[in-house]
C-alpha cells in the first residue's frame, strides 16, 4: 500500500472505518481517524486497538495486502492491492 491510498482511507469524507490485512495475517480495525496516524512522508503508520489496552501496532506499509472498507452491514467491501 501507498502512503497516499492510506490517505485517501483517511480523508474520505464521510469516513467509513475500514481493515488493513498484512501480510503476516494480522487484521487491524481503524474504526476513526484518530485511531491511526502517519509522520509526514513516511511510510510507516500507527494503529491504535481502540480496546481499552491502550495498545499501538507499528506497520511499514509495504507489509499491508490489502484494505477492506467496513459497510453498514457488517461486511468488508475489498480495496486495493492484494498479494
């Protein structure tokens, strides 16, 4: 993934919360803006759990597989590159 698809997940108005999938199978849930956060020009993200544990993953987004948008129903709308 690029940082400015990340973006674009980020800035979508109205924001949707949405998984990113990498590729050692983890299944991180950005359920508001503020949960995750980039520096300027890196490609390196943070994700918060957002589960009370206060607890923060580190992901190079080279690792991500793959971007799935959460829709009303429950169920993920795929988006991006998948490897």
């Amino acid at each position: 993934m690029l940082i400015h698809e990340f973006d674009e997940l980020l800035e979508a108005e109205p924001f949707q919360p949405f998984r990113i999938l990498t590729a050692d199978g983890r299944s991180l849930r950005v359920k508001s803006r503020e949960f995750a956060w980039h520096a300027p020009a890196s490609r390196i993200i943070w994700v918060a759990s957002g589960r009370g544990e206060g607890r923060v993953h580190m992901i190079d987004l080279q690792l991500v597989t793959q971007s799935v948008i959460e829709t009303d129903n429950g169920r993920g709308k795929g988006r991006g590159r998948s490897r």
